[in-house]
C-alpha cells in the first residue's frame, strides 16, 4: 500500500512539473517573438503614435537603460533622417544618459557620443512624446 501512494505522488510530482514546463516553454516562445525588432522603418508610427512602436515601448520599459525621473523621449531629425533621442540625465552610468535610436530602434549613439553630437542637428523637428 505504501509503494501505491508513493507512485501516486510520483506521478502527481511528474503531471506538476510536465504543466509548468508546457507553460514556460510558451511565455517563452511569447518572449522572443516580441523581441524581435522589425527591419524596416515604420516612420508614419513614429510620427503619429510612437508609443505604440514595439521597441520604444521595450526602451521605457528598461529593458535597454534603467530609466530615471526627468528622462524623455523624443522624435527629430538627424543628418535627414527621422530617429528618436533619449535623455536619461538621472543615470549615474554614462552609456544611459543619452541614446539616440534610429526608426528600426537601432542604437546610432549612446553616451557621450549621443550627448555631445551637433546640438542643432539633433533637435532638428523635435517633437518630445514621452516623459517619466
């Protein structure tokens, strides 16, 4: 009798985890299907809705620099082309303190490279959508 509620608790243990491990495997495959950063520009959305783009939502999220209060984010133009600047002055680290994005959500620049850029070439059509 001892071994037949033994093997019962084995095989409740076993039915447990084959349940947890179906339902990790799809929050992950949900995961990386929403990483993936679309190749194109989408430059109507990032005029009209950017916070609707998928990877400046993963930006205020965190997922790229910790945010603090005061960052924002921004659309303008740089050497003729639509990209989105970060400001994230509260970071302590200097690679988060300014980022500067291209439409696809590659980084151009990050830094002090970001931060010390043409200063009227960067806020060419500056157009700030979005403020922590």
């Amino acid at each position: 009798m001892k071994k037949i509620y033994l093997l019962l608790s084995l095989i409740i243990v076993l039915l447990f985890y084959l349940i947890a491990c179906k339902k990790s495997n799809n929050n992950t495959s949900d995961n990386i299907s929403r990483a993936i950063v679309p190749n194109t520009c989408d430059s109507s959305a990032l005029i009209n809705d950017p916070l609707s783009v998928f990877w400046i939502q993963r930006v205020i999220a965190g997922d790229d620099c910790q945010l603090y209060r005061g960052a924002y984010l921004s659309t303008c133009t740089y050497q003729g082309r639509l990209v989105v600047y970060l400001q994230n002055f509260a970071s302590s680290l200097g690679i988060c303190t300014a980022t500067l994005y291209s439409c696809k959500g590659e980084v151009i620049f990050r830094g002090d490279s970001a931060y010390n850029l043409d200063i009227q070439n960067i806020y060419l059509n500056k157009k700030t959508f979005w403020t922590k």
